[in-house]
C-alpha cells in the first residue's frame, strides 16, 4: 500500500511516502525559494575554461553557473564527434545560450547546467533536441515495450526525443499525445522568450514541490493522498483532474487538531531515520557517518546472535542492511559517492546475494543509482546522482564547534 501525505507550513512544505506503512520518501521545500533543479534560463558566458573543458554562465544567481563541455554537446551520443572538442571551440566569452539548471548550488558551488533539455510530465519525458525514443527500464514486457515505441515514434517531431515513463505504461494514445503537446507548448514558450529576453533572464520554473510529486510519484497503486492545507487539495485535485482522473477521489483533506506527521507517527520515523546510528528489526545496526562528498555505512550485528552459525549470522544482518540502507540512501537523498562495510562474508554466494538485493531494492528509487561493486578491500561501492541539497540539511546545522566532527573541544 502507498500513500502521500503533504504538510503545508507557512514558510515551507513537506512530503512524506509510505510504502506498506514505512516511510520511504520525505522531501522538503522552503516557501521563499523553489528548487532550481529544471528550471530553464537565457544566460550569458562570463567565462571559457579550456583546461575544465568547462564555462562560467550567469543565469542571475549569485553564483555563475558551470556548464561542462558534454553538457554542450548535441544529448545525442551518435551525433557528437568522435574526438571531444575543446570548450573554446563551442563557445566564447560573451555568448547568449538557453540552459537547463540539473543541479543545485551545492556548499561553495555554483548550480549545474547543461542543454540537453528535458522537460517531465505525468507519462513522458519530452527533449526537444535529443532526436531519439527511450523507454524506462521499468516497463519489461517486450510487447508494451514495443507498442509504446511505436506510439512516441508517431507523435514525436523530427529532432524532438521522447522517453517513456514507466507510468506511461498501458496508457492510451491520446493521453501520451496529451502530456506530449503539453510539454511542447511549454519548451516553445520558453523558445520564444528566449529570443526576446536580455540575459540573465528566467524562461521557464519547474512544477513546485507537491505538483512534482503528485507527477512523479501518483500511480494507481497510491491508495490515498491526505493534505493538511485546503488550497494545496485544491491544486493537487485539479492537476490530477487534467491528467489521471480517476485517481482524484483518492485526494483527502486532514482537519484533525493532531499535527498530520504525529498523527500517521511520520514524525516519529524521520527522526529515527536521520540518527547517526540506525537499529535494524534484527537487533543489528547500521552506523552512518556523511560528508560533502562522501558517505559511510558501517553494517554492525550487534544484538543479534543468529540460530545456526557466524557466517549465516552475518548474511542475514547484510540482507537485512543491504535493503534498509536501499530505503534510507532513498529517504535522506543522500548523493555522490557511497561506502558500504557490510560484516566480512566468507562465501562468494553470499555476496552476490546481498549485492543483487541492494540493486532490486534501489530499482525503486526515482534518482539514477548504481551499485558499482566489491573493492580489493571487501568494501561495497554505490554511486546515487545528486541533484538537491539532501534533506538533512533543512533540519541540521554543522556544530561550530566541531564542524560536524562530533568531538568538543577541549581547550
């Protein structure tokens, strides 16, 4: 069972997905400023770097945006040339172009751009430039598979690409010409504007944080979606109005007195979430320990003593681990590059195993992951894309004191 729950404060809004009663994702986003990650803007080239292979663009934030060469290539790998150019050859200091915000201004960072554009809606994925049909992973059978490319080489423009969601899956014709015509009057708004606008200009802002969600993550397997603020019901029950119909008797206002994150114990398992240590139902325990670039997981068997002998001991605490850290990697949205040291496994079999549960596990998730593999060190290697600020930095502030080391000094 699936279920969405948002909260809708005064200066900011949250999400919280259950799946069969566990959290699974929660997502933040301050009233005073949306996320950027979509957003399309007219910006202009403040700098050429041939030895990043990357330029400086001013899009009106306070930092200049990176634009790395592959990012300026055509989003069609068969039309790039063989030999990657320099930088300096695609563009100079002075030059207007339309960009796409893909990442956020991370720490000391400016946001990342690129102009392979894409443009998300309920069933599709629409790139007016990529020239090129995809279809997700996630739909598997051949037939479907087929049907659906048939249709997006059909309604699609020469030039313009198209990916498949996977929600895309069994629907109609209309409804995928529907979302596609959609996205295109978008995209030529936003051309337009560009044509006429002086840089740095924004064309285009991506949906808010509850239309995204109710997009992305509104199937018709989400039981319910309970919202606390009338006007937020409003707007998520008009937008599936328009695109899944059927799924807009599911929308329900919560007026109880009980804050809603109490009331369904939300609040209760974020906060077990983002601890430093996390117990599993076993009586082992995962010890986390996150930095800009980098996280570790340390899988530990702790209480849990097993029944038959060590080694079955251990595997079943790294099952265990391997799917609870899939969930939290989900929930916290912890990007980059990501460490695991599960308890050492004598069997190879052992390993495949809990390596195969890590990535049928992580399939869930919506950001692109991957499990990398084993290191000569036993240690198991994870990569997640990073788009976002993780949500743990809504709620926490590295200590000045022992800028997130957690010692005291003691002088």
């Amino acid at each position: 069972m699936k279920q969405l729950f948002v909260h809708c404060a005064r200066n900011m809004t949250q999400s919280a997905l259950l799946e069969d009663g566990r959290l699974t994702e929660f997502s933040v986003e301050k009233s005073e400023g949306n996320s950027l990650v979509g957003n399309l803007y007219k910006g202009r080239v403040v700098n050429v770097l041939p030895g990043m292979q990357a330029a400086f663009v001013d899009i009106g934030l306070p930092k200049n945006a990176f634009l790395y060469v592959d990012d300026a290539l055509h989003p069609h790998l068969d039309k790039q040339p063989k030999d990657k150019p320099s930088i300096a050859d695609l563009l100079s200091t002075g030059d207007e172009l339309i960009v796409q915000v893909m990442k956020e201004p991370l720490g000391g960072k400016g946001a990342r751009i690129t102009t392979h554009f894409s443009l998300p809606g309920r069933w599709l994925v629409y790139m007016p430039q990529a020239d090129y049909v995809g279809i997700s992973k996630k739909i598997e059978q051949e037939e479907e598979r087929s049907r659906l490319r048939s249709l997006a080489e059909e309604l699609r423009h020469a030039g313009e690409g198209i990916i498949l969601r996977t929600n895309a899956e069994g629907e109609s014709r209309e409804a995928l010409a529907e979302d596609l015509d959609a996205l295109r009057r978008i995209w030529n708004g936003a051309a337009r504007l560009g044509q006429q606008a002086k840089s740095p200009a924004e064309l285009h802002r991506d949906s808010g944080l509850v239309q995204r969600m109710v997009r992305d993550v509104v199937t018709p397997d989400t039981e319910e979606l309970i919202v606390d603020d009338e006007t937020c019901m409003e707007e998520t029950k008009a937008y599936l109005r328009k695109t899944a119909p059927l799924l807009e008797e599911r929308v329900h206002l919560y007026r109880e007195p009980t804050p809603l994150f109490d009331k369904f114990g939300i609040k209760e398992q974020v906060d077990r979430a983002f601890q430093s240590q996390i117990r599993l139902f076993s009586g082992g325990y995962l010890v986390w320990d996150q930095t800009e670039a980098l996280s570790v997981i340390d899988v530990n068997t702790g209480k849990y003593t097993g029944s038959v002998d060590l080694e079955e001991t251990v595997f079943q605490t790294n099952l265990e681990a391997a799917e609870e850290i899939a969930r939290l990697l989900r929930l916290r949205d912890v990007g980059g590059i990501i460490i695991v040291d599960f308890i050492d496994m004598e069997k190879d079999e052992h390993r495949e195993k809990v390596e195969q549960l890590l990535e049928t596990t992580m399939r869930r998730d919506r950001t692109k992951c991957q499990v990398v593999g084993w290191t000569r060190l036993g240690l198991l290697e994870i990569t997640r894309k990073k788009a976002r600020e993780s949500v743990s930095s809504f709620f926490f502030e590295t200590c000045p004191t022992c800028m997130g080391r957690g010692k005291i000094s003691s002088r």
